[in-house]
C-alpha cells in the first residue's frame, strides 16, 4: 500500500467504505452526513458526485479502531506499540547477539528515511501563477458559523530558516479566494517557530490526500528534530517517496492527490475564522498568516480527503487514540514507573490524561502530574489523573469509584498554572490558564494520612473460577441481562 489510492481499495475489500452516488452539497450537507455516520462507528464515505465539482470527496477514513489500524499499516495499535517499544529500548548491548539486534534495528531505521525521486504522480497535472484556482477543489464548508469553506485534512510541510530542518504539520486552512488561503498555526507549533524565524517569505507546500501514515505523521507529538516523514517511513515499512515541488524550495509525497505550492510573509494577517473545532465549540475569528499558492498540481482524476470535526466521538478520536497507545513506550522511556494512559475522547485530547503508576514513594503521583506538564504537547493538559497500578484507566467507570472514593480534595488537589491549548475557551487568558492534578492512589501514612485504608473488596480467584464454569448452567443469561430483568420486574 504505497498511497490513498491503495487505502480505499483496502477499505472497499474489507466492506469498510460506502460510495455516495446522489449529489450532495459540499456546504454543510456533506458534514451532516459524515457526522451521523461517524458518530455511530460507520464506514468511511466517498462521494462520488460533490454538488458542482468533478473531484470526489473521501471523509470518515480513519473513523474506526480496524481503519486506524489498517492505515497504520499493523493489525492493532498495541501491536504497533509494542514495535515502538522495542524500537526505543535503551539498554546497552552487553553480548554480540545483543549488539548485533541492536545493529539490526539501526539498520532497519535508515531503511525508512524518505526517499527522493525525480517524477512524481502527484504533478501529473500543473497549474501555475494566474492559472492557479482553488475552486477546483471541492473544499467542505463543515459548520454553519465558520467563517467559510476549509481545508481540514491538510500535510503542510515547511523548512527551518536556520537549521533547514523539515517539518510535516496539520494546520487547517481557510479559502478566501481562488489563490489564497488562511494558514492556522499556533503559537506552540514547529512550523509557526519557523514562521517567526524567517527573515523574509517562508515557502510552503501543502499535502492534501496522502497515504494514511503520512497524514496520521503530521498529527503526532514527535519528538523535536524527528522528522515526520521517517516516522511514516516507519509506520509503512518502507521509505516514502517524495518529489520537489515545482515552485519552491521543499519536497512532498510523490503520490500525493494534490499539491498546493506557494508561501507566507511575515508581515501579513488577514482575519480567519471563526471554525466548528474538536473542541465542539467554534474557535473564534482571529489574526493568522496568509499562504499565497503559486501553484496547484494534482494527480489525474484526483480525490479530495477531508475530515470533520467537531462534539466528540468523531473521526479524529481514533486518531488521538493511536497516539495515545504509540507514544506511551516513549512516555515510558522517561516515566518507566507509568503502567498504562488513557485520553478520553470526552476530554477533546489536551483536557484530561489519566495514567496509572507502580507508586513507589510519597508524592509520587505529584511528580507524575509536573512530568506531564513538561512533556511534549502533553503540556497543554488541563486535568491530571494519577491512579494505582490496578486500576483499569479505560474503565471509566472504575476510574469514577476509585476517584470518588480515594480523593480527599484538600489533600489531593493540585492546582497550577501554564501553557493551555489556544482553543481552550474557558481559560481567562488565551494560552495559558490554571490546570488540576488529582492525585487518586491510595494515600501512604508518610503523605499525611494517619487512619488505616481499607482494603478494596474483591471475590477469593478459586470461588470465581468455579462459578465461571458453572455460570451457563444457572440460566442467568449473563448478569447486565439479569440486572435489566431486576430493574424492569412488574
């Protein structure tokens, strides 16, 4: 599978995509229809006929745990984890057999690195200077406040002025007219670094329906100086092909379905905005950058990806979840004592993380909160949850009973103040504001609790494995069944 193309025949084999033959608006129509179908779990959608355009509309890829794990190229996402996890073992080799697995892993990492060829699919079609006309893309309008038709499923790639280091991000952008668009960077991103450190124009290339991995790759919370397109090398199992763009100074994926090719100056904002986020709020019009596109290329017969976003559970959920299973292991390397994580979709991804500890030492839980805070994109986390090694962080709720039973809020709230998301709305300032750590292990007599803590209640193993065996004679149809039966009795 070298690209979207692959990705769909895929999906169409394994009865995870429905074609969408009747004529359907790309203002708003569109959305509506991915939104019910995403929220019920449903399968990605291609419309074949966007009211007004030739070019067909793909939503909803990623919208399932089987297509997130399909795209990125492994049978689950623990499987994947796992990979990583044996990537990024420190240990030192002690024997030959270990220093040769060690070499052998080296060696398998330079084998993913991007790879540049002359020519590429994604150029098949040219369109440059006055010609350009982003019309020719049948762009969502997803919500009826946002501020106009965006682009939401964008790879942008740019260059270090400095360092000309690359990087692959996703930032939406707005249309405003047939050759410019918003470029929505915020302040904590690479690229908007790169923007501030440019002495003159910064040039841009904009990826739109890449390979899954290579689109999933421009989300993740990569390490600095880890370039993205290694990773989606290493996701693929294979270098990634990419071409020069063909009116500036980078390169992108060669199969690509569309290029946008042009730049931003530094001097120049323009109004962007507002736009229906995965916060399930409109993100307020503000000042943003303005990409100028001095070129168009695409593929023959090209297909636009879009994604939509909004109240969660939606596409972008399976995305934030593949991130939370993949950098765990990395999360690991610096916080070994962290046994498991969980994002809740309800948390939008940067509210609430909750992650489960070998406890080992008064206030130990405190220093998993501040490591959080000082860790990556996970700086932006506005509720901390630290519970005990036994506690299954993915069973909301006993996550809920051991919370609601083992806080004492005096004791074990911990409230500081640092960088928020820019989207979040309900801090007074816009980038920074007051976040919470809810320390919910069980609390040791060194931290302060004198009184003697109870031991949980849980049933004798050798009770429980008979009553397993005898449990589907007992005619009981499985206890949610029986206890729907108690509460609904005559």
């Amino acid at each position: 599978m070298k690209d979207l193309r692959d990705f769909i025949k895929l999906l169409q084999a394994g009865k995870e995509l429905v074609h969408i033959d009747a004529e359907v608006d790309a203002v708003l129509e569109i959305s509506e229809i991915t939104d019910r179908v995403s929220k019920r779990g449903g399968p990605a959608l291609l419309f074949n006929r966007p009211k007004g355009h030739r070019v067909p509309i793909l939503t909803n890829q990623f919208g399932s745990e089987s297509r997130m794990a399909a795209a990125l190229r492994c049978s689950s996402l623990e499987e994947l984890a796992g990979r990583i996890a044996e990537l990024t073992a420190l240990e030192m080799p002690q024997g030959f057999g270990d220093r040769l697995r060690a070499l052998g892993r080296l060696r398998s990492m330079a084998g993913f690195g991007p790879r540049t060829i002359k020519e590429g699919l994604c150029q098949e079609i040219v369109y440059r200077g006055e010609d350009v006309d982003l019309g020719l893309l049948p762009v969502l309008t997803c919500w009826p406040g946002d501020g106009g038709p965006f682009i939401t499923l964008p790879v942008v790639f740019t260059k270090h002025p400095v360092t000309g280091r690359r990087n692959a991000g996703m930032y939406r952008l707005q249309v405003f007219n047939h050759n410019t668009t918003g470029m929505h960077w915020h302040i904590h991103k690479d690229a908007a670094e790169h923007y501030r450190r440019s002495p003159g124009r910064l040039e841009v290339a904009v990826a739109i329906g890449t390979d899954p991995a290579v689109t999933y790759a421009a989300t993740a919370p990569l390490p600095g100086g880890l370039d993205e397109m290694l990773f989606a090398g290493f996701l693929r199992g294979g270098a990634v092909e990419m071409v020069r763009c063909v009116s500036v100074d980078l390169e992108v994926p060669a199969h690509t379905e569309f290029v946008l090719e042009g730049y931003v100056d530094p001097d120049e904002t323009r109004l962007e905005g507002p736009f229906g986020d995965h916060t399930g709020f409109y993100s307020p019009a503000a000042q943003y950058p303005v990409f100028h596109v001095t070129a168009l290329t695409h593929r023959k017969d090209p297909i636009y990806a879009a994604t939509l976003v909004g109240i969660p559970p939606m596409e972008d959920c399976y995305l934030a979840k593949a991130t939370e299973r993949l950098f765990l292991p990395l999360l690991r390397l610096t916080l070994p004592e962290v046994v498991d994580m969980d994002l809740p979709a309800a948390g939008v991804f940067h509210n609430c993380a909750i992650l489960s500890i070998r406890k080992a030492y008064p206030m130990h839980a405190r220093k998993i909160m501040h490591a959080v805070w000082g860790t990556g994109q996970m700086q932006f986390t506005k509720c901390v949850i630290v519970v005990d090694e036994d506690v299954d962080v993915h069973d909301y709720q006993s996550l809920a009973f051991h919370v609601f039973s083992n806080v004492d809020p005096k004791r074990d709230f911990l409230f500081t103040e640092g960088p928020l998301d820019i989207l979040d709305h309900s801090s007074p300032h816009e980038g920074w504001g007051s976040k919470v750590g809810i320390d919910a292990t069980r609390t040791w007599p060194q931290e302060g609790h004198q009184r003697v803590w109870p031991e949980k209640l849980v049933m004798d193993p050798e009770v429980r494995a008979r009553i397993d065996t005898l449990w589907p004679q007992l005619g009981l149809d499985g206890p949610q069944q029986l206890l729907r039966r108690w509460i609904h009795r005559p």
